[in-house]
C-alpha cells in the first residue's frame, strides 16, 4: 500500500502546473534561497537536516547496478561504489615504504648475522673480513698443568716447530699446554673446522692485563690491555647445527639425559616419526574421517541444539544454587549436626564439607551463588525468546555450512595465506635487525658465549624496524577482514536465496564473487578496519614488552605503580581490541548490503548491536559452547577410530603386513591431531558464519521495517516461525 501511495506522489509531482506571475521580489527571494542552498549543498549540510549529497547517493544506490547477479540484486545489495579510496591509497604508500625498508636491509643486512657464531673479538664466524674462512664457533677448553714435549708431539702427529706471520721458524716444543677438564665458555674462536682428535692445537684466550697510564690534568688517561693467549690442544668435538662445535663427551651426556628425561629411548621416539611419515594412507583416511565427524556433529547439532543450550541453562541453575546450599551447610555443619543427634534423635555422623572453614566466608560465598541462581534463571525467563532466536540462528548457521560447502575451505585457504605472509614477514624483520651493530650478550654464566647477542640501532633503524612490524601487521589484518568479508557477503547471499522446497539456491562457489568484491570496492574499508586493528595489537605488544621488563625489575617497591598501571592498560586493550574486532564484523555486513564506507558502516552496526545485545551475548556464548564440544569430541573420536583401525585391521596389526604398525598409540595421538585441525577448521568458520547470520538478520529487518515491508519469505522456516511467535 505504501508502494502505491508513494507511485502516486510522485505521479502527481510529476504533473504540469499552472506557473507563477514572476514578481521582482520573488525572483529576488528565489536566488537568494538558491544561493544558500548551493552553498550549504557545498559544504555537505542541507537545510532538511540532511546532506543532499548523501541523499544523492542514497537514490543512486536505490538504482539497479549491471555489475551486480541477480542473486545479489535479491540481496538487497545496493549499487556498488568504490569505499573508502583514501585507504586505499595509505595502504599503497605503506606497501611502497615497507618494500623502501627491505631495500636498505637487503643493502646494509644479513641475515646470518642472527644466528652465525660469534668470538670473543666480537667478530662473526665466516661474515667477518678477519674470519671469513673460518665458518665454525670452538670453545677452548682451559689450560691443563703440563705441556707437550717433543715425543708427545709426535706420539699426537703434532708439528715440532712452525713459521710465524714473519716467516721465522718458531719452535713448539714445550709451547703447546695439554687440555683441561673444563671449557672456557667466555672466549670462543673462529676455526675452519671442528677437530675430530687431539692432533690439533688452536691459540686460546688465557687472560687480559690492563695497564693504566698517567692522569692528564683535565683527568683524561690512557689504559693499555694486553691479550694473552696460549696454545691448546684440541678435544674431539662433533659439528652441531653446522655451525658450532661441541664437545663429544659433553654432547653425548646431554643426548643420555635427554633420552632419561623423555618416555623410551631416542631409537623408539626416531621410529614413532618414521611411522608417523609412512602413515600417509592412514592420515588421508583419518582426514577424510574427520571431515564426515565434523558434519556428523553439525548434523547431531542441528538436532539437539535446544536440548544442549537448555541443559546448559539448567545447569547454570541448579549448579551456582546447589552450591549455595553446600557452603550453607558447611558454614553450619556442627548446629546441623547437633540438631540432628539431640532434637531428631538421629545417631548419625555428618561428613564434614570441604569450604573455606570460615562461616563468614561460607555465608558470603553462598551469597553470592544464590544470586548467581538466580540470575540465570531471571535472565531465562525474561529472555528466553532471545535464546530460542539465538537456537534458531546457530541451526541456520548450520544449514549455510550445508549449502555452501566451500565455506569450509575458506580457513584453511585464509590460514594458508597468512601463513605465507608471516614467515615472509619474520624473514624481513630479521632482515632488517640484522643491519645494527653486533655485539655479545651474556645470557647467564652457565651459557656459553658466542650464541646469544643484541644489535645496536641508529634511531632511524629502529623507526625502520616500528614501521616494518606496523606494516606488516596492517597487511595481516587485511587477510583477517578480507575473511570476514568473504563470510559476510556469502552469508547474504545464502539468506535471501530463493526457497525451492524447503532448501536454497545458492549460486555456485559465491566466496570467489565475495572476494572479489572485497578487493575492488571495498578494499579501503576493509584497509581501514584492518589498520585500527594493527595499531592497537602495536601499542598493545609494546605495552606488554614494558610490563614484563618491570615484571623482571627486582625493586617491586619503586615499579608497583608501574606494574598496576601497565597491566591495567594491557587489560583494556585487549578488551578494546576484542570489542573492535566483533565490530568489524558488523560494519563489513553494512559495507556489503549497502555499500557504506567502514565509518557509516561502523555506525549502523552499533546502533543495532545496541538494539540486539543480549542476543549478540546469548549466541556468542552459544558458539563458544559449541566450538569446544566439537574441538573435544571430533578429534577424541578421530583418534579412536584411528586407534581401533590400526589394531583391528590385519594389513596394519600383522607382522608380514608391509603397513604393519608398530606403535598404534603413536599413529592414534597422530590421526587425533589431524582431526583437530579439521574439526579447528569447522568451528572457526562456524563462529564467523554464525555471527554474520545474525547481522544479516537485524539488517534486512531493519530494511523491511523502514519500507514497511513483510518478513523476509526466503528465511528459514524456523526462523520465519520464531519471527510470528513473537508477533503474535
């Protein structure tokens, strides 16, 4: 009726009219009246209490857009426009600088200054001009009391005499110092190769004298040092990670304490990863297995949603009051007990209760158990067409993972990409650490020098190094939004589909269309969601870096203060972080429906978070319930089934078998992590979905209450029958 009405409007406007005597007068009103509605057209305000401009683009997102299939159009999708194109273009500079860092850490870094080893000089092993041929990191060991004569030499194959950088022939007899028992783990040096037997001989740091000169009268003076170093033999080492060497008889003893420590010998764990890798065939049956597990649950799901989400109810109910009533009785176990010998008669010995074993406590806590009861129950009773709604929302979640099955891939392929994205990043971060200055850094004292060090950064460097970390957290989030959207934008699809007996249309693989979109419209919207995020997981990170450098500070009475307020910020970011990040899933739902840049779509989605709050609550809670039942039960049935197969089945339990195998706990605990990862898989985009579902629900209620229009007739009948319940 409003359709028709508004068709008449616009034919009667549309009708010729009688025109007006111009007058001097009018005409002067008219231009002045036109004037200031250019201008205030100008400056994007309108004397109607709107833009004009805006209501422009709202009549233009109202016209049919060529780009956009008919099954976007059923949507409800407006016009497509470019968002947020500012952002756009901030994101293109910031990929240039981030490739403008990388090109001075290629220049000015190496990487394998992180982790090659570094002597005593504070040069590093086959980087440094001095120790180029020399790759290998030695610790000495100390001095003994006695050293090598001329027969002991030849008894070692040891040369007797050598030429120093001179050319002169120096005579080793006697020169070269047997080793000790111990290392010197403060003065390693660079060797071209570890020594496999005592027929080698390295100089050896033995001690620094320091001298000190004559003061000046302005108090400047000169310290000389002296480097004294002596002649050792070598030990047998072995070639550790092909950059260091260690000991043989230290490394065999930690290779024996290791195999102590860890369940069986190092033979059975080395067997257990060789069956784990010639379990392919198993694995693949175990993730297939887990793929129908995890329908299975959906499916199981789908049938005893309510009777999970009210037992759960129920025991939020009876557990908090069952619980006030235990502290009560043990806060009076003995005028209880007392009661029941003297007044009933009874002769029976109460158990005593496990409580605080203070009555005051007992009472408070049983207080406020009782509250919690009763809380609970209000909240059911008072909204509990809420959590019906919430149900309903979760089964239709389920019914869009049915219908669209390559939602379930969009995870593991979003997974994969900033997989991707995060060992490029941290290959460039210690890329560009590695352009400082090197120099030692002691750990411990029972931790050998050589291995651990800091770098020392210009302020431009570590600029360098805040933006790159900025940057590529920017970049990372993106991948996060672009998800998000995906989900989002699929979702509407699937929710306005047409019903054709009860199941919907969906057009075939709808997320590459949805992604897409993202990444030609509506990148700057998701750039300017992603960057809020990466700005505050920045100031975040360095928060915390600051807590627990105070965390470590000894002095607790100078740092207390410090302390409470840094874990406060902490605390708050990190609920600020968690708020914005559910918002953004809001605001993207906005940006797909009516294409609004991120602010408006921000905006619209607060304003129906604020209306919807306690359903926004049930079914965040609802999904967390869900999502851990399914990431306990799929992979403990994965591995038992894994686990029954391997000992059930001849061609893996008989010895003749070429799969047979040996260990079927090893190949269980294996199957069940692949399960896991699986059923991760399923209930993380279950979350996603199910929160998108809900926005797409409030936002096409919310269209069709402004336009006066029915409920939706392609929702869910389950839904659709909540919908006139409640109307009713």
């Amino acid at each position: 009726m409003r359709e028709l009405l508004r068709e008449e409007e616009q034919k009667e406007q549309r009708l010729p009219l009688k025109a007006a005597e111009p007058t001097p007068r009018k005409l002067a009103v008219f231009s002045v009246l036109s004037l200031a509605t250019a201008l205030l057209e100008s400056l994007g305000l309108s004397p109607h209490g709107k833009s004009c401009q805006s209501q422009r683009r709202l009549e233009a997102s109202e016209e049919p857009d060529p780009n956009l299939t008919p099954d976007e159009q059923k949507a409800h999708i407006r016009k497509r426009t470019c968002t947020d194109v500012f952002c756009v273009l901030l994101f293109a500079g910031a990929i240039v600088g981030l490739f403008e860092v990388l090109r001075y850490g290629f220049q000015n870094g190496d990487t394998r200054r992180i982790y090659y080893g570094l002597n005593w000089e504070g040069e590093l092993c086959g980087l440094d001009e001095p120790v180029k041929d020399k790759p290998l990191l030695y610790w000495c060991t100390k001095p003994g009391d006695s050293t090598l004569s001329e027969d002991l030499l030849n008894n070692f194959s040891l040369p007797t005499e050598l030429k120093d950088p001179s050319g002169a022939i120096v005579s080793l007899i006697n020169k070269i110092v047997t080793p000790g028992e111990a290392l010197d783990l403060l003065h390693p040096i660079c060797v071209a190769s570890c020594p496999v037997d005592s027929g080698s001989f390295h100089p050896c740091l033995q001690s620094v004298n320091t001298e000190k000169g004559t003061k000046s009268f302005d108090g400047s003076f000169l310290q000389t040092s002296d480097f004294i170093s002596k002649l050792v033999q070598d030990v047998e080492t072995i070639t550790f990670a092909h950059r260091f060497c260690m000991p043989k008889e230290s490394f065999a003893w930690t290779i024996e304490t290791l195999n102590e420590t860890v369940e069986g010998t190092a033979t059975e764990v080395m067997y257990g990863l060789a069956e784990i890798v010639e379990a392919r065939k198993i694995f693949l049956f175990t993730g297939c297995m887990a793929v129908v597990l995890s329908y299975l649950f959906m499916f199981t799901l789908d049938c005893l949603a309510f009777p999970v989400v009210y037992t759960t109810l129920t025991i939020c109910v009876v557990g908090p009051i069952g619980a006030s009533l235990y502290f009560i009785y043990g806060a009076f176990h003995q005028e209880i007990s007392t009661a029941l010998i003297e007044d009933a008669g009874w002769n029976v010995v109460l158990p005593e209760a496990i409580t605080t074993s203070d009555r005051n406590w007992d009472i408070i806590c049983s207080i406020l158990c009782l509250i919690l009861g009763i809380g609970v129950a209000c909240f059911w009773c008072c909204k509990s067409k809420s959590i019906n709604f919430v149900i309903v929302a979760v089964k239709a979640t389920i019914r869009v993972l049915y219908d669209v099955p390559t939602l379930i891939l969009l995870p593991s392929l979003n997974t994969a990409a900033r997989a991707i994205v995060l060992i490029l990043a941290m290959w460039g971060l210690a890329l560009v650490v590695s352009v400082g200055e090197v120099a030692a850094y002691d750990i411990h004292s029972w931790v050998p020098q050589g291995l651990a060090r800091t770098f020392e950064h210009t302020q431009d460097e570590r600029l360098y190094i805040l933006y790159y970390i900025f940057a590529c957290a920017w970049i990372y989030e993106l991948l996060l939004a672009l998800q998000q959207f995906v989900v989002a934008y699929t979702v509407l699809i699937w929710y306005n589909a047409p019903l054709n007996n009860g199941k919907k249309k969906v057009p075939c693989a709808p997320i590459v269309r949805a992604a897409f979109m993202g990444l030609t419209y509506h990148l700057g919207s998701l750039a300017f969601g992603a960057v809020l995020l990466a700005f505050f997981r920045i100031i975040y990170i360095l928060v915390t870096f600051f807590y627990n450098q105070n965390k470590k500070n000894e002095d607790e009475q100078t740092n207390g203060v410090v302390k409470a307020a840094t874990a406060c910020c902490c605390c708050c970011l990190n609920c600020f972080e968690q708020v914005l990040r559910y918002l953004n899933s809001g605001a993207y739902v906005m940006v797909a429906v009516n294409s609004d840049n991120y602010c408006q779509g921000a905006d619209r989605a607060v304003k129906l978070m604020l209306t919807e709050f306690v359903a926004i609550g049930a079914l965040e809670g609802s999904t967390f319930l869900f999502q851990t039942l399914g990431n306990i039960s799929i992979p403990a049935a994965g591995g038992y089934l894994t686990y029954l197969m391997v000992t059930q089945l001849e061609q893996f339990n008989s010895v003749a078998s070429v799969d047979y195998i040996a260990q079927p706990k090893v190949i269980a605990v294996a199957g069940g992590l692949v399960c896991l990862g699986v059923s991760m898989s399923f209930m993380s985009i279950f979350d996603t979905v199910s929160d998108a579902m809900l926005f797409a629900f409030m936002t096409d209620e919310d269209w069709r209450k402004q336009h006066g229009l029915p409920p939706n007739p392609n929702i869910p009948e389950n839904l659709m029958g909540l919908i006139k319940a409640g109307e009713s």
